[in-house]
C-alpha cells in the first residue's frame, strides 16, 4: 500500500499517473468535501478559531499543520476565514504542510502562495509565503521533520489523509492439535506454541501473484457487471504466521478479542497510531517533551467505523468506481477505513495531557458548525438580483449549485458524506468540563 501510494518510484501521488490526469475532480478518480464546497473548509476554520477564542487567545506561538493537503484547497478556505478574525491571524507563527507528493506540493504551493512565488529548499523542507500575509508556509515529507516546540499552539488537520495510510491486515484461523504450527522460521515463540489442542492464531493477509487461469470478482461488483481484467495480484492469507502476526494483534485489548472468533479479520494502521501520538505530543506534551500548558488542537475527518475494528475495507478507487485494489498498482488510488477507536487509542496513550472528543457523524459535526446558515447565505449572495433588477437564470443555477453541494457534505443517504465521514478531535485535557464546538459544546471565551 505505502509502494503503491506514497513510493519514489512511481506511486499513486508520487508520479505513478498519467501526466494529464488528476487524482481530484469530476475528470479524475475521486472527489474531497472540501473540493465540493468552499463551505467545508470555511467551517473547519471557524472551529479552530473557536478554539483558539476557548484557549485565551494566545498572542503568537500558534501553527497551522495540515497533513495530506491534495490541492491545498482546505487550508486555503482555512487561511482565507481566519484573514477575518485580525487577532488571530496575527498570532500564527507558520504553516506547515506535510505532502509526500512533489507534485501535490506544487499545486499548493501555486495556490497558497501564488505561481510566481518561489519555493526554496532547506534542512527542514521546502518553504515559501501565504499569498494574504507575511506568513511562512513549509512544506515536509513527514509530521516528523516539524521542529516540536513545547511553547507553540499547534493547529492540526487531517481531511482524508488517515485512509491512505498503509494497513496491516489479519484473520484468526483454527490450527489443529496434530498439525506443528506453521510459524516464521526460526520464531521461538511461535515454536513453543505447539499444543495438543487446537489453538486460535493470527494470520496476516498477504499480496500473492493471482495464479494462471484464475477469475476473480471485483470486490462490491456483483459477476454479471465484471469489465476489469484479472488482476496480476492477491489477498492471500499467509499460511505461516509472519512477524506482524506475532505482535501486532496482540497489541491492543479490541484486537486481542477477536481472537476467540474463528474467521474474525481486523485492520491494524500502525502509521495511523503514530500520527496521532505525534498530534498528542505536540498539543499535550509527552515524556519527552514536556509542555507546562497543553494548547492546540487536531480535528481528523475521514470515514470508517465510529466504535468497530474495520474489516476487509481495503479497496481501490479509479474514475469514481470502486476497483480490486490490484487492478493497477500505483495507477489506482487506494484507501482503508480509518479506526477511529484506534486513532483515540493512540492519543490518549502518547499523552496525559489531551482528550479526545468524538467521532461523530460529519452531517452532525457540520451542522453544529453551522452549514445550513452559511450555505443559505453563499446561495443568497449569488442568487440575489441586483436591487430593482430580475435574477439572472445564470446566477439562480449556481445558487441551486451552492445549494447541492453543501447538502451533499451532510447528507445521510448512501449517496451522501454526512453518516459515511466521522470528525474526531484530540484537545487539552481538561477534565471533560468543556467539550468543544461541533461535538456538543458551545463557544468559550
Ligand atoms: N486532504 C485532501 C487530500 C486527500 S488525498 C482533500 O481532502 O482533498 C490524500 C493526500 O495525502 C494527498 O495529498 C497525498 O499526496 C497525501 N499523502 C498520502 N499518503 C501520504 C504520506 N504517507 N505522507 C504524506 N502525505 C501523504
């Protein structure tokens, strides 16, 4: 997954596709809420805004960090809201945005920044500055290449950046008393497991070469609607317990569970774990950097299940259609369920000094932001006829424009990305006694 996402040598977003095509838009393979309406981006920037407002209003010291930014789209709807609240927009130090892809970095460069600004390279990335401001923007590879300092207030958003992420992929299988336990040569553990009885054990799923004359189905696609070739690849489960099996089920209590369940199959994101600990860190403090007031906040946006281990999600996504995530390596964008319970997992234990509110659904999330009001208002805007003068049918269609794309951010139907996609937040601890807006709570100021 990360080979075919993220690899130099022709990934997904590294290059893998055609020059003349896009990942994003009507024309490409996938389409993002904030590529849908300007209104998603805007209310994401309100929350951070009403939190910076029920942090005291810190003077400077804040960061804007946005992981997985595409075309920058997002924190371009983000600057351009907080350009209105002065005070803020004066205390952000910088902008850091971490993209693995030249190419995406690019674009958000041209769009943040302006195509004439020049990108300059240094020790930490690549730096240029926002287009309303004198503010820095820099751009890295990874979370880990951000300077962590225990004296700023990070602001952190990950907007479909989660489900990328590679995945590790298990199911728990039977192994008979008689059969020696196929294990990873040479695994002490695993041989010392030998029983008389039959033992439950993990087996991870592993790619495999799809053997000659084999036909397959398209995962979701019933046999009658089969149009794409036989991948040159498969999920397979390993019939010997690799490394990963040995350890990384058994890492958490909800994985370790199943394990009674013949047949039961998880999805672990370990990179998942380790950006989130990364966010705790920076907004709480860790061990190793202690922080004397926890400050900042991250709001993470994707879909998957609100309290389940996810299963069998992988998939590939090309043109709009869901696709073998095989069908063409690095050519085919390819995604899991996000594990939010996991994501919350991870936060709390990389620091004492958050909590984690949520996930809630992204149609409840919205609205307590207040989509119906703003949506109404762009639509009002552009509709509205001059004083005197009839609407113009070309001013009413991109009203009713307006109008659908919101809606279609908090619709709940299948078609609709209001019950699919779950908001998380990661804040300061605080003993639970403010809860933040969007997740049942008010403004504080
Ligand atoms: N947030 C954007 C884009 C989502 S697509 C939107 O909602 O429109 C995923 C983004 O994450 C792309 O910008 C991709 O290049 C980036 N990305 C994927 N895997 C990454 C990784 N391992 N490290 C850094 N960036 C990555």
């Amino acid at each position: 997954m990360r080979m075919c996402l993220t690899s130099d040598v022709g990934g997904y977003y590294t290059g893998g596709i055609e020059k003349d095509r896009d990942q994003f838009g009507r024309k490409g393979d996938f389409i993002t809420s904030p590529e849908i309406s300007q209104v998603f981006g805007e209310l994401i920037g309100i929350w951070f805004v009403a939190e910076w407002m029920s942090q005291g209003q810190p003077k400077r010291g804040v960061e804007l960090i946005e992981v997985g930014p595409g075309r920058g789209t997002l924190m371009d709807d983000i600057l351009r809201t907080i350009r209105n609240f002065k005070d803020m927009a004066n205390s952000i130090d910088a902008v850091y945005m971490v993209e693995a892809s030249k190419e995406l970095r690019a674009t958000q460069k041209d769009l943040l920044c302006g195509h004439d600004a020049v990108m300059k390279e240094s020790k930490e990335g690549y730096h240029s500055q926002c287009k309303y401001s004198d503010i820095p923007i820099v751009w890295a590879e990874t979370i880990k290449a951000i300077p962590q300092n225990p004296s700023k207030t990070p602001f952190i958003v990950a907007h479909e950046f989660f489900d990328a992420l590679p995945i590790h992929a298990f199911q728990v299988v039977e192994v008979p008393p008689t059969q020696h336990p196929a294990t990873a040569s040479g695994s002490p553990r695993a041989a010392s497991s030998n029983t008389k009885t039959t033992t439950l054990q993990w087996r991870e799923m592993v790619v495999s070469p799809t053997p000659a004359g084999a036909t397959h189905q398209t995962l979701g696609t019933p046999p009658s609607e089969q149009r794409d070739p036989v991948p040159e690849f498969q999920l397979t489960r390993s019939p010997a317990a690799t490394r990963h099996a040995l350890y990384v089920p058994e890492s958490s209590p909800r994985y370790r569970a199943l394990r009674s369940t013949p047949g039961a199959l998880i999805e672990v994101c370990p990179d998942a774990a380790l950006y989130a600990s990364d966010f705790a860190a920076r907004i709480g403090g860790s061990p190793r950097h202690p922080k004397a007031r926890p400050s900042g906040a991250a709001l993470v946006l994707d879909y998957g299940p609100a309290d389940t281990v996810p299963a069998n999600s992988l998939r590939g996504i090309s043109r709009h259609r869901r696709v073998s995530p095989f069908a063409a390596p690095g050519r085919v964008d390819l995604s899991a369920d996000v594990d939010f319970v996991a994501v919350a997992e991870a936060a709390t234990r990389a620091s004492d000094g958050v909590e984690v509110h949520g996930p809630v659904d992204q149609a409840a999330f919205l609205e307590a932001m207040g989509i119906r009001q703003r949506g109404e208002m762009l639509a009002r805007r552009v509709a509205g006829p001059a004083p005197g003068a009839a609407p113009e049918p070309e001013q009413e269609q991109r009203a009713r424009d307006i109008e659908r794309a919101w809606k279609r951010l908090v619709d709940r139907g299948p078609d609709g990305m209001g019950k699919t996609y779950k908001a998380l937040a990661i804040l300061p601890e605080n003993a639970g006694k403010r809860r933040p807006v969007g997740f049942g709570g008010d403004v504080a100021v």
